[in-house]
C-alpha cells in the first residue's frame, strides 16, 4: 500500500509537461551552502570539506535519500576561490547525479566581505520504473512510463555577504532550466502524448547572525527561504546555541515540509565536526513514515572555524 501511495506522489510531480521537483533541502543548510549558493565558496579562508548523508521519511518505500559531498577553498592568499560539488539524489524510480565546478570571486568591504559565485556542470537523470512493478496493478499497461537516461549542462549562481557578526546569501539554481526525457507515449487509447519533465529555478535566500551571552555561550538565529514557481513557499526558521564554540545544539520548523527537525553538532577536533538532525513531520505523510535521519560531516584544513578570520 505505501509503494502505491509513493508511486502516485512520483507520478503528480513528474505528470504530462511536468517539472523535475528534486533538491529536497538539508535540515543542517547553514553549515553546507555550497549545496545551494555558489558565493559559499572560500568563506572560511581555509580548505574546507563537508559530507552529507539523509533518509527522508523512514520506512516509505521509494523514500529520498541524498549524499552530498564538497570541497572548497581559496587560491593562496587571492580573492579567488575554486571548489567541487557532487550530489546523488534517489526519489524513488528516478535517481539524480549532479557535478559541479565552482569559482567565486571575493571584494573586501569596510566591515566585511562580498563573494560572488559561479557553478557549472552536468545533471545525469535515470528513471528506472522496474524498481516499482511490483506495485502497480498492471505493469504493462502502455501508459506505462519507460526507463530513461539523460545528461544535460547546467549552472547556479550566487552572492554572499558576510561580517564579523552577521550573513546574508541570495541565489538561483538550474538557471538553464535542463529539459529531461522529451519522448512521445501512447494512452491506452493509443493516443499520443507529448511527455517531458524539466528542472525549474529554484530562488534561495540565507541568512543568519550570532549573538554572544559571553565568552562561552552564544546564540545563532538562522532563516533559509526557498521559491519554485511549481511549489509553495518554503521557509526554514530555526536557532541554534553554541557553547565554548564547540558545542551546539538547536532546532529548526520547516514550512514547506511541514516539519520540525533537532540538531546538535561537536568538534570533535581542531580541525573535524560531526552533526546529527532529526525531523518530525506533522504534514499528511507523518503517519507513512518514522522520521528523517541526516548526518554531517565538516573537515577543515589550516584553522578551525567561527575564527576572526572566517567572518561566518
């Protein structure tokens, strides 16, 4: 019954003239932004390598799973920043692999710094429909889709300013909008009909600041709003403390998801962090599913962060 129900949400997003809706965000946004903003790059002044790992909606067959890998960092001592991005998405029959090159380019303000981002690269898209046979009444039936593999050029740009105290980023993704599996099928009235899915832009805007109790507490209040013309508004509200700089824990409330998810995050060492999330979700498919796990994982080379020099 789940694999059905899945099944159906798969085919309301990917309909007739349909758009690809991936990229489901990661509860931990603000410590992986290159995820999404470009300008990200060279921000911590430091070589800098972030693991990512999430199981959307435990127990739901067909359910997102995302990797996310990425390193970046600045030329020397330049205002130029290089970096690579890599992200494995599987929704279901439909498994996404982007690769990314980024360059930023960094201006020095009176109190901060101004980065602007450029990504470029290939999306691989596989529908594989065979891992869902089993769940449909008759798989045969000509309306039924056909496995497809399809590689296109795309690119994100961003801008990100940051201070001492404070950041703010603003960003659009899939600004070449790929179009995937353009084809012709056959209705069961042997009809045909025009069939394709196609990436939109996906509009984000960060921000955060951090507040400092004293010398070991500190509070950091975050917001990430996310517009596809194809879905609501989305927008992630969450705070975060931190003690001794090592140490935080928060929570954020995810309105397009409908879900609150738990963070805590330590350094385990001068130069390597771990994280944890978990999400609750009180939407239509919270009695479907048990939950959403991420991990992260950060690597810092030269430094740790939430130095002088790192501005985040």
């Amino acid at each position: 019954m789940k694999t059905r129900i899945f099944i159906l949400l798969i085919i309301a997003a990917f309909s007739t003239k349909g758009f690809a809706q991936l990229g489901t965000p990661l509860s931990q946004f603000s410590g992986n932004q290159l995820l999404f903003n470009p300008a990200y790059a060279g921000v911590y002044e430091m070589l800098t390598m972030n693991l990512s790992l999430r199981q959307q909606w435990t127990q739901l067959p067909g359910a997102p799973r995302i990797l996310n890998f990425n390193g970046h960092s600045l030329v020397g001592k330049s205002r130029q920043a290089l970096g690579l991005a890599y992200t494995r998405e599987e929704y279901g029959p439909i498994v996404g692999n982007y690769v990314y090159g980024n360059y930023s380019y960094r201006i020095y303000t009176r109190n901060g710094a101004l980065n602007f981002g450029l990504q470029a690269g290939i999306l691989n898209n596989v529908i594989d429909w065979n891992k869902f046979k089993d769940g449909v009444e008759d798989p045969t039936d000509p309306g039924w889709m056909e496995d497809r593999t399809t590689t296109r050029f795309d690119a994100n740009v961003g801008v990100f300013y940051m201070t001492d105290n404070y950041y703010v980023g603003f960003s659009a993704k899939h600004i070449t909008r790929p179009k995937f599996d353009n084809t012709v099928i056959r209705d069961t009235a042997n009809r045909e009909i025009s069939w394709y899915s196609q990436m939109p832009t996906d509009w984000y805007l960060i921000a955060g600041f951090r507040h400092h109790f004293d010398d070991l507490w500190s509070i950091r209040p975050e917001l990430l709003v996310r517009y596809v013309h194809t879905v609501p508004l989305s927008v992630n509200v969450g705070a975060y403390m931190y003690f001794t700089n090592n140490y935080s824990f928060g929570a954020n409330f995810m309105t397009g998801q409908r879900a609150v998810s738990f963070v805590a995050k330590a350094m385990m060492t001068n130069n390597f962090r771990i994280g944890y999330s978990y999400d609750i979700y009180f939407g239509p498919v919270s009695a479907l599913q048990r939950g959403s796990h991420e991990i992260m994982i950060n690597y810092y080379i030269r430094g740790i962060p939430w130095d002088k020099h790192s501005r985040r």
